[in-house]
C-alpha cells in the first residue's frame, strides 16, 4: 500500500536544521515522483526561511536510495516521441539534484546505506557526505544498459577525475563506504550507530555560523570548476560585497576587532 508524500518524506525542524529523511525502507528508498516533489518543495523552503541554517538529507532503513521507482510515476503517454525522455529527464531527476546544489543553505547528506543511480547522486550533489559504515555508492545504470542521469557525469568527474569517474560509470562495481571517502566521494565514515548524532553535531555547528556567507561561498565553489580564472575571481569579487551587506559579516568584524566568541544570526 502507498502512503502519503508526508509518510514517505519525514520532515522534521530542529536547532535551525531541516531534516528530509526519505521513508519507503521496504523499497530501499527507490525515490517516487511524489516523494521527489516534496522534497524538492522542502529544499526550496530551506532557501526561503531564514530560520532554516542548514539541511540533512538522509532515510530510514537500510538502504540510502536505490535509484528512482517508476511505478510511482505518472503514466507514460500511449505513444513515445522525440523529446520525450529528455523532458522527462530534465523535469526529474535533474530538477532533484539542481534542488539540492541551488539550495541556499548547507545540506548534508547522512548516507545510511546503499545510494544507487539517482540515489548516489543525490548524495554526492550535497555539500558534504558522512556515510555510515555499511553505505555503498552504485553506479547503477550500465547494468541497466542506461546512460548515467540525475547529473551524474557532471558531478563525479569534479569530484575523482573523469578516468575514475568512466571507471565508476563503465562497470557499476559497488564502492564501499570506506573506498568512497579515499576517492573523495564522502567526507567522513562512522559506524552506522553513529551517523545520526555525527549528521546532527556537523549541522547544528553549520546553523550556528554565517548563513548568508556560506551560501555565497557555496555558489562560488559550484561554479568555480565551469568558468574560466576571470569570471571565478569577478563572482568572488561580488559574493564579498554582498556579503559585506549582511548582519552576520559586520558581527564577525566587530567580534575579532572586539576579540570575542562571534553570535550569528543567519542575516
């Protein structure tokens, strides 16, 4: 039996973190259509509310996401034509991963176990991946005789080189936890026991720093692998003096000058 977007989407707030937890642990948290949607919804709120300081991603069971689940899909038109799948595409699983990279605030993913095709991808757009220590990382799609989506190609080579990333992408082995944070692919791996209070300690200690400036400090960081040294140094220029508008940066200012602990706001 399907249950609701809100069964099958947790959604918490806690200490200035919003926590997404994908929830269908009998299907390994194959992603639906409407469990997509919402937690796009919910990334695009985090961006909105200035009470949110940062995000975790994660799901309950002992999968992280195995790829997306088709059948929880809307019907496919009685006749397939040119363009068909590429809206598809651009519709789904990118506008997922696009959600989480373009979302304003820090997002963590806390990676519990497997995270194939779309799943992996959705890990590997976060900012940062604490996996636990049974999580693998599946490039799923050459065993289905399918082209990487959700981005995959783009973010995997930015982040173990384009000849691990064909490597990766060729032969869809699994990479364990441990293997995945040698290649870069995960920032830290804990005991499964662990994951939660470790996702929880790096984001609350994100919600208490200056929002504005990470978000800027995210934008130029995504961008800065797609422009030329000119156009990274011309958006730098532009974050700072945005920045320098904030609440948040004139506290950090004046607690250094004043030699004090500084208290961000997120404004």
């Amino acid at each position: 039996m399907t249950g609701t977007p809100e069964d099958e989407v947790l959604h918490r707030f806690e200490s200035g973190v919003s926590w997404i937890t994908l929830n269908r642990p009998e299907a390994m948290n194959a992603v639906t259509w409407d469990q997509r949607e919402r937690v796009i919804g919910l990334l695009a709120d985090a961006s909105a509310d200035p009470d949110v300081r940062a995000v975790v991603i994660t799901a309950t069971g002992k999968g992280f996401c195995a790829g997306a689940d088709l059948r929880g899909s809307p019907a496919a038109p009685a006749e397939r034509v040119a363009g068909d799948v590429a809206r598809m595409i651009r519709l789904g699983a990118q506008r997922l991963i696009t959600a989480v990279l373009d979302c304003e605030k820090p997002v963590i993913a806390a990676v519990n176990g497997t995270a194939a095709g779309i799943g992996a991808h959705l890990a590997l757009a976060c900012d940062l991946v604490i996996a636990a220590e049974p999580a693998r990382f599946i490039e799923v799609f050459v065993r289905r005789g399918l082209v990487p989506d959700g981005g995959g190609a783009y973010l995997l080579p930015r982040l173990v080189g384009p000849q691990k990333a064909k490597e990766l992408m060729f032969f869809g082995d699994a990479v364990p936890a441990a293997e995945a944070e040698r290649l870069g692919l995960v920032n830290k791996v804990v005991p499964a026991e662990a994951l939660e209070e470790t996702a929880r300690e790096w984001a609350e200690r994100l919600a208490q720093g200056p929002t504005r400036a990470l978000a800027l400090t995210k934008q130029l960081v995504n961008a800065s692998l797609d422009g030329d040294r000119a156009t990274a140094l011309a958006a730098e220029a532009t974050a700072q003096e945005l920045n320098m508008t904030t609440a948040d940066a004139n506290e950090g200012v004046a607690s250094f000058v004043e030699r004090r602990t500084p208290k961000y706001r997120g404004r």
